[in-house]
C-alpha cells in the first residue's frame, strides 16, 4: 500500500473544542500505532481532507513520524478553498500551521464552500487516489459524519479490493489503558 486516507470523527463530534483536551494525544497514539505497520511496509503518502479533528491529528502524527520513515509524506486535499476561514481565531492558527508543514496542499473545487456536491467530489477524489482508508468511527458510539465515508469505503472494498483500516473508541481507549490514565468521557 503507497496511499492512505484518514479521516474519522471532527473534534467537535467528540466534544473536543480546544487543542487541550486530554483525548487528543490519545487518539493521536492510536493513529500512530495504527500507521507504524504501514509505514514499516512501505506506506508513501497519507492524504486527508483537513478538517478539524482525526484529519489534522493525523497530520501531526505523520509530520512527527518523518524522522523515523523519511519517504513518508503528508497531504491535505480540501473539498473547497479556505475551509477554515469560519473557525475561530485559534483553529485557524493551528491549522495554518499545519499546512506550512505539508508536504502537498490543494483543494478540489477552486471556489469557496458552494454546496454538499464539493465535498462529494472530495470524497471521489480521496478514495479513487488512495488504496485504503484509516477511518476513526465508532458506530456504537453513535452516528457521525464518518459513517458516509465509511458506507463509501465498504463499497469499495467489496468492488475491489480497497483497503479498510478501522479506529474505535476501545482503541483509544486501550491506548489510554497501557499509560494507564483513564480518557475522558467523548460526547458522540
């Protein structure tokens, strides 16, 4: 596998409004623990959609991981320019951060958010460049955006071949186990 989609649940989903927030390192762990094997075979490129959340956690994850897996490399495809813009001042900070570090950025449409059918697109995009999905979703946890991109993702997978990763809540929360610190409770 050259090529990984992440994505998963938005910050917000998970009840998370700051960057200070306990979880994220945990969730952070996770992805990491779950891109190591990856990376130790060979994974060149993971590719997110850059929203707040599992997406530019995992960024951050893959720009720590460098050092260790220098062909590794980290994108950002947007559905839409500027999706960041209505984000309070602090998030747009942050990620703004993150994309000086990228090492590819770029966005489907050229425009600003016009309608659901940028984001389709997006999705298209993601799944027809990639050759698997790392998604953070836990349907027991209760209904999110994620599922869209997961039913998407099974679909895939079924037609041919494509590559499903999953990340739950009892995963991160076994991450938290082995530092032996409870998580806070998530709000999905």
């Amino acid at each position: 596998m050259k090529n990984l989609l992440v994505t998963g649940y938005r910050a917000h989903e998970l009840g998370i409004f700051d960057q200070k927030h306990q979880a994220i390192s945990y969730i952070k762990k996770a992805i990491e623990a779950r891109l190591e094997p990856l990376a130790e075979e060979g994974l060149e490129w993971v590719i997110t959609p850059g929203q707040y959340g599992t997406d530019l956690w995992a960024c951050e994850v893959v720009l720590g991981m460098k050092k260790r897996y220098p062909q590794l490399q980290v994108a950002v495809i947007t559905a839409y320019l500027n999706p960041e813009e209505k984000w309070n001042e602090d998030k747009q900070q942050y990620y703004r951060d993150i994309v000086k570090s990228l090492d590819y950025y770029g966005s489907v449409s050229r425009q600003p958010y016009q309608g659901v059918w940028q984001l389709t697109a997006r999705d298209e995009l993601l799944l027809r460049k990639t050759d698997g999905i790392l998604l953070f979703y836990d349907e027991e946890a209760g209904e999110a955006s994620p599922k869209y991109m997961k039913r998407r993702a099974l679909k895939k997978r079924e037609e041919d071949g494509y590559h499903y990763f999953s990340l739950t809540m009892d995963s991160v929360q076994d991450i938290a186990n082995e530092g032996q610190w409870d998580m806070p409770d998530f709000q999905t």
